[in-house]
C-alpha cells in the first residue's frame, strides 16, 4: 500500500489546518520508525487530545476508533504515544514547537477568541492559520518533536462485549455500560435522566 499524502487527509477532515498538519507530521514519524500502516490491530495509537491532529493520525496510520487501536486518553496534552503490539516497541512523541506569530497576529488573534468577527479581524486570523500549517509541513522533525522510545505495556485488544437491553428504551448497549435504577437494568442515558 503506497503511503498517505496530506492531501488524503484533508480530505477525510475536510479542510487544511495547523492541527492536521501536526497528526501529518507526527504519523511520518511513527510510520518512519514503529512500522508499517496498521491493517489490523498491530500497532496501537495513544492520542491525548481529540483535536483536528487525531483525524490525521487515523487516516495515515491506520489506527482508529472503530478498530479499537485508537486510545484516547483526555489530558488535553499534544502527546502522541504509538506501541507495536507484539514487540512492545513503543514511542512517544511531544509535541515541542512553538509558534513564532507576530505581535500583530498575537492581538488578532486574542480578539478572535473572544468572539469578534470583523474583516480585519479575520484577514490577520486566515492567514495566521495558513502560514502555521505551511510552518509545521517544512519544520524539521526535532524542530517540532521531542520523541522518547522505550519498551511499553500495550493495553488490553479491542474486546467484543456481550449486549444487553435497556429497560427503558429498550436499546441495546455493551454490558460494560450498562447502569441500574431503581432495580432495573439501563443504558447510560436513561440512566442520567
Ligand atoms: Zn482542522
Ligand atoms: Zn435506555
């Protein structure tokens, strides 16, 4: 299978951004050092943040949500961690660049996030993003990583749970989620109403 491209994977998110460049970047190091694009479940991806870099990382390494290869661990944290299943081998990858923005890209931006959405306003912010992404596609990789292997414990396979229904709404959900109210088996929703 010949490698993904960006452009593949602006394709699956649906639009350019510095996240996106950043889960390119981080799955060519993973690729170029832990191996192949999983098809099956060999490798394992540990994300600690669910922003628009996991899209990457799923459509260039193959680990993802359904699949069960795909961790998410919420830390809020650009850390990236990949294990190969049955080496152990693993990585972990942090994410140490920083953007150098202009004082004039820094105000417009503070004035974004705090919700103003005038043309001036907009102008610096376009082209702040698109100027970070073409930042992040050419830095070298130690200008952008702080990469650490070691040997690490690769948490339990995607398991196949056995289902029950909700006494509810009579839907079904995995056992491991299942709740009870008053006596009765539920799916978390019902459960939290
Ligand atoms: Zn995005
Ligand atoms: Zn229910």
């Amino acid at each position: 299978m010949h490698m993904k491209t960006f452009e593949d994977v602006v394709g699956f998110h649906g639009h350019s951004c510095p996240g996106l460049a950043i889960g390119y970047r981080v799955s060519l190091v993973a690729l170029k050092t832990i191996g192949r694009r999983a098809r099956d479940e060999e490798m394992v991806a540990i994300v600690e943040n669910n922003s628009c870099s996991v899209d990457a990382v799923q459509v260039m390494t193959g680990c993802t949500f359904g699949k069960g290869n795909l961790i998410f661990r919420d830390y809020g944290k650009q850390v990236y961690t990949f294990i190969k299943r049955l080496s152990g081998e693993g990585m972990r990858i942090s994410v140490v660049w920083a953007f150098p923005e202009t004082d004039e890209e820094k105000r417009m931006w503070d004035r974004y996030i705090k919700g103003e959405r005038f043309e001036e306003v907009l102008r610096v912010v376009h082209g702040r993003k698109s100027k970070k992404t073409e930042m992040i596609l050419r830095a070298g990789d130690d200008e952008l990583f702080a990469v650490t292997r070691r040997k690490m414990v690769v948490p339990d396979e995607a398991k196949i749970y056995a289902s029950l229904r909700c006494a509810q709404c009579g839907e079904k959900m995995m056992e491991s989620r299942a709740r009870v109210k008053n006596g009765e088996i539920v799916c978390i929703p019902c459960f939290e109403t």
